[in-house]
C-alpha cells in the first residue's frame, strides 16, 4: 500500500522465481499427481507433506540469489487445522494454540507471528554430493493454497498471509480441510546463493511438528530434483506488475458511490469501535530531501498504527458537498448480529490534492505529538487527515474479528477526485499505519537539545468518533535523541520484549 508517498504494504521481495512442473501445466490442486503426492486427497493424517513434481526448476538472480520455492505443500486430512497466537502483554512470548472445533487442544512448538517457526528442514547438496543449503523454514498456514479433492469445502475462512506488525496482539492462522497450502512463505524467506545446475533437494517436517501433529514417516518428506537456471531481475520500481514472481493486481475502481442516510440520526446504545494506538516504530533521524530548505534540518521519522479491538466495526461514509472538495461524514452502528441500527454525522472529509495523496481524508482520526521528559508537547506532527484503511492485521482473536477485511488498499477505500461518496472502514482487528516521514509530518527536532523524548500517539483527538472506551487512546513510545546538529542519533528502549526501533 502507497501511504503518503511511502510503500508499506508487504515486505515481498521485487524478484521472480520460476518454477517449471515436469509432466504437468500448472498446480491448481494437488489431486492426480505422482507417487509423491498420490494420496494427497484421501490423507487420513493431520497434515502430510506433498510436492507438486519431482523436478523444480528455480532461477538464481544476480546479486540476489535463489528464492527456495521448491513446489512443497501442507495438505489437511479430514479435519481444519486452526491455531490462535496470542501474547498476554508486551513483556511475554507469543503462544501458539490449537484448536479443534472451536476448544485449545494444545500449544504448539516454540513460535512467533510469522508462523510455525522451524516447521520444515531443506537440505540441498549439489552434483558431488556436498551440502550447499542447510537451514530449517517457517510455514505460514495462511498462504497460497487450494482444495486437493472435490468434496473439500470451496471456500476457506481463514485470513490470507501471516504479516506481521511488530505490535501484534493476536493472530488466526488456518488450513482448510482437503486444502493445501505453499509451504514457502515470501514474507518470511531468505535468498540461498545457489550456482547454475543441478541439485538434490530433500525437505522434512522438523521432529518436533511430526511429534505434535503425529504425522508419519512417508508423509513428511520428500526429495526433489532441483535445476538452477540463470535469472533475469524485474526492474521499473513497485508498479511494474513484477513482485515476487507474480504480476500485480490491477488498481481495483472505486466503490459504487452511497447515498445519504435518511431518518433520525441517532447514537443507540449497543457494540461500538474501540480504536487503540499502538507504539510507534520504525524510528529514525534523518535530514530533510537534498536540495531544499529541509535540507538542513533534522527530523525524527517513525511509523504509527491505530487499530479497531472492537466488537464492532469502524464504519464511515463521506458525502460530497455539492460543487466543493468537502464531504459530510457519517458514522454507522450496527446491533450485535450485524443490522445497521443507527447513524450520526461525525464530521468531514476533504479531498487532498497533493501528490503522494489524492484521495479523500477523514479529518481528526489520530494526533502525534513529541514530548519532553516532563511530557510536555514541544512539536506536533501536522498530520490531522486521514483515509482509513485495514493495512495491518493486529489482532484477529477478539470477538467479531474480520479476517477478510475488504478495504486494504488506497483505491478501493479513499475514492478520487470525481467521487460523489466514499466509504471508508477499519475493520474489527485491523489497524491503519501510516509512515511519517515527510517534514511537517515529522518531528523537526534540529534546536531540540538531546535527552529524553516519548513519541505520543493520541487516537480520535476530538473525539468526534463514538467508542466503546476513551480511556485507551494514547500511546507513548520513549527516544533518547544524542549527537549534534545534522549527526543526531536516537536511541529506541524496547517495550517489553519487543526491540522495535
């Protein structure tokens, strides 16, 4: 996702790999495949390991590498696979539970986030017979998968991808039953450094998944036979349709425009949002572009989410006045089973011209402010408008959590120029991040003297929102800025366990 200028969506890597399948066109389902795979669609274990063919064929990248996607997938037997990760606080490790229909059955092995850590081990040696690659891989559940036989469900309800903000709270991760699943996680992968040629690729279910998932001998391994061949890289920078692999997405148009509520507006009472900031991070001191003013000043950059926990969705709708680049802003209510019951005028929204934006900002959604020791504000971030869109997952355990929330991207939520009405959404367990680190945006901290600061992050300042609870809306982020002008540095305390700078 484009956000002020800034590319924060996922971390993929701008590369492709190529994965020719002997003996067969394309992966759609595993079903009808050879012996490696044979009884993928009737498997009575848990999980099985399964690959696509005998034979992969990967390109090597210049300055770059091999990205390991070796065509190996999970398949679920009879039964869902379903895991909840969870922290009890910034001080305590994630914990990973499995659930069977709808009760904990168990912790999994040692884990974080981005999934099953240490779940597979890839050996690779080359034509002599030495090891080339030896290292363990994580599986995320959510990736890129299918059914594997036709009485599978068709769907699956479990989120795409296993992101990760470094301020997670909670995630769903989950195998749909007869579904399979590419056990090569882009977001989680590292580059082998592999020469052009011919290898034996062996990949194993680690002893401690075995173990927990009782998975047997013949289902959790199998050895490829691997050709590397030279690779060209993509090129043209994020737009040019090559990432990882796969071509983008087309910019999907914007949403049909809305028409005005009519009625009473009214506040029921019943489930409301309840939007919690997060820390910020990704904290740094930089000067301002070369060739302008900024460009001797300092400014402390950073990254800051404000999330929805619920238990009901953040819902707006913006209406245009006519003639002006000026919306009326509307705030909807739902009852417990999910009826719209209510609506209230909240504010506005205006369009915002400016390049890196162009789409429609609702106004006064967040408020950042550096403090002094004595948290006291001695800059504020000219950040006041906002588009709202689900970027981040943050939580997808707390109830009513959306795990398919649809409005993840500038050109479905924020509208153009020509827009009638928007519809803007921060879905139940998501959150928005944005990336400051544009001056005015950030912090100029050039005549600040060094000491400590705290980043403070303020959710719905005006309060012209309505929530569940106020009484969660503010984070602060402790920096302690050093050096001297133009060579400041900023030194980041962890919050709990987590060393998020």
């Amino acid at each position: 996702m484009l956000r002020e200028g800034i590319i924060i969506a996922t971390s993929r890597k701008v590369v492709r790999s190529a994965i020719a399948v002997a003996g067969a066109a394309g992966l759609v389902t595993l079903a009808g495949l050879g012996a490696s795979a044979a009884s993928s669609g009737t498997t009575s274990s848990a999980l099985k390991l399964v690959s696509g063919s005998n034979d992969v064929t990967l390109e090597s990248i210049e300055d770059y590498g091999v990205d390991l996607d070796l065509g190996t997938h999970l398949v679920a037997g009879k039964s869902p696979i379903e895991v909840r990760a969870t922290r009890a606080s910034y001080k305590d490790p994630v914990v990973a539970t499995r659930y069977v229909n709808g009760k904990p059955k168990g912790t999994l092995p040692a884990t974080d986030f981005s999934g099953m850590k240490k779940f597979l081990h890839v050996t690779i040696t080359d034509a002599k017979g030495k090891k080339v690659v030896d290292r363990d891989q994580t599986v995320c559940l959510n990736g890129e998968g299918s059914r594997t036989r036709p009485d599978a469900p068709d769907t699956s309800p479990y989120p795409e991808g296993c992101p990760v903000n470094p301020f997670m709270v909670g995630a769903v991760w989950g195998l749909q039953a007869g579904w399979s699943v590419n056990t090569f996680d882009w977001d989680n992968s590292q580059p082998a450094k592999l020469a052009v040629g011919k290898y034996k690729a062996k990949v194993t279910v680690n002893k401690a998944y075995r173990d927990y998932f009782k998975i047997g001998a013949y289902d959790s391994s199998v050895t490829l036979n691997l050709t590397v061949k030279k690779g060209d890289s993509c090129g043209g920078g994020h737009d040019d349709g090559c990432i990882a692999g796969k071509t983008a997405k087309a910019a999907a148009a914007p949403k049909p425009n809305a028409k005005r509520p009519t009625g009473k507006p009214s506040v029921p009472n019943g489930p409301k949002p309840d939007l919690r900031p997060l820390p910020a991070w990704q904290i740094s001191v930089a000067p301002g572009d070369e060739g302008t003013p900024n460009a001797q000043r300092d400014f402390l950059q950073f990254s800051a989410n404000v999330w929805n926990a619920g238990p009901s969705p953040l819902v707006l709708d913006g209406f245009r006045q006519h003639g002006k680049d000026l919306m009326d802003a509307y705030q909807y209510f739902y009852d417990a089973k999910g009826k719209q019951v209510g609506y209230q005028k909240t504010g506005t929204m205006e369009w915002d011209p400016r390049e890196g934006h162009t789409h429609w900002h609702f106004t006064d959604f967040a408020r950042y402010s550096l403090l002094n020791a004595k948290q006291s504000e001695v800059v504020r971030s000219q950040k006041e408008a906002f588009c709202l869109a689900a970027t981040d997952a943050i939580d997808y355990t707390v109830k009513n959590a959306n795990w398919h929330p649809s409005n993840t991207d500038l050109h479905t939520a924020c509208g153009n120029h020509s827009s009638l009405s928007v519809r803007e959404v921060l879905d139940v367990g998501s959150g928005d991040t944005y990336v400051q680190s544009l001056p005015g945006q950030s912090f100029d901290v050039t005549d600040l003297p060094n000491g400590t600061y705290y980043i403070q992050v303020v959710a719905n300042p005006e309060k012209r929102l309505y929530e569940a609870s106020t009484k969660n809306n503010v984070s602060l982020r402790k920096v302690v800025l050093g050096g001297t002008t133009h060579h400041r540095t900023v030194k980041v305390p962890p919050v709990g366990a987590i060393n998020a700078p």
